[in-house]
C-alpha cells in the first residue's frame, strides 16, 4: 500500500469514527428526551433536574454528559427551564 491509499485509508476511518461518535451522542439525547417524557406526568409537567440525573445515571448516562444533553436540548427548544431547579418538556 502506497503512501497516498493509506492517507486516503486514514482519513476514512476518522470520518467513521466522527459518525459513530455522533450517532452516539444523538442515541443519548433520545434516551434522555424518553427519560423526560417518562417523568413528565399529568398536569405537572416540570421535572425536578435533579430527578433526571438520577434516571439517567440508571440508563448509563453520567451526570457531566447529563447536564451537557440538557443544556443542548435547551438550545434546541426542546425544554425549558424555569431557573429553580426543573426543567418543561416543551415538545
């Protein structure tokens, strides 16, 4: 394999790997979204952040990764937060 097939080879395996990495950041949100959906319940909508981080910490997701989804899905307008500690699934 010449030098030129093998940076070709390289630079492949990194777009893969950038995929797989986004694939898996995105599996997490929708695990996370359900988690929400699962502790939004009857006329209470607000979920307690603390809650969630403990539900998601049960499905594998870390507290750092946790409160780094939240904020995204905040950017996304998929919930809101009301400032005192609960989030509002919006959608």
């Amino acid at each position: 394999m010449d030098q030129s097939s093998f940076d070709d080879l390289l630079k492949i395996q990194r777009m893969m790997a950038s995929k797989i990495i986004d694939e898996t950041s995105m599996d997490a949100k929708i695990k996370l979204l359900d988690i929400i959906s699962s502790l939004s319940t009857g006329k209470n909508k607000q979920i307690a952040i603390e809650h969630i981080i403990l539900e998601a910490e049960a499905e594998g997701i870390q507290e750092p990764q946790t409160m780094m989804m939240l904020d995204e899905l905040k950017r996304d307008g998929m919930v809101q937060d009301n400032g005192e500690g609960f989030v509002i699934q919006t959608r």
